[in-house]
C-alpha cells in the first residue's frame, strides 16, 4: 500500500514539475485521463501495466515512482527535469 501512496505522490509530483496535464499524460501513456484523476484522488488502484505505463510517459521507471517521495524529489531535482 504504501508504495502506491508514493507511486501517487511521485506521480503528482512530477506531472507538476514537467507541466504535464493529465489529458497529455493521458495522451502519451495511453490511459484516459479520468483514470488518471482518480488514481491521483485515491478513487482507482491502477494495475501495475498501467502505472509502468504512467512512469514511462514521464522518463521515469516504476522503480523510482514508488520510492519515498522525498527521496524521489531530491533525485529529480537533482538530476534535472526531464522533458
């Protein structure tokens, strides 16, 4: 459970920093942007496809989408937005 809650976070997290919509995100992972919605609002659990779908549309692996998210944070702040 909790690394869906960090999976939500990261996911949240670097949408905002990228600037990605959740229709874009959307339109890149192949998920509809509904599900995104409630993924993000704790209303969907999103099967492991999906959330690898999700990380990869934003240059990252699910490796680092479910890590603590502080932690998450500092990498990618550290290494740099990725476009």
């Amino acid at each position: 459970m909790q690394a869906l809650n960090n999976f939500r976070a990261n996911l949240h997290l670097a949408m905002r920093l990228q600037g990605v919509s959740q229709r874009t995100l959307g339109n890149q992972a192949g998920v509809n942007y509904v599900h995104i919605n409630r993924i993000l609002n704790r209303r969907a659990s999103p099967s492991l496809a999906i959330c690898e779908s999700l990380a990869n549309a934003l240059g990252h692996t699910l490796e680092e989408m479910i890590r603590d998210p502080v932690e998450f944070q500092k990498n990618y702040l550290s290494a740099g937005a990725r476009a």
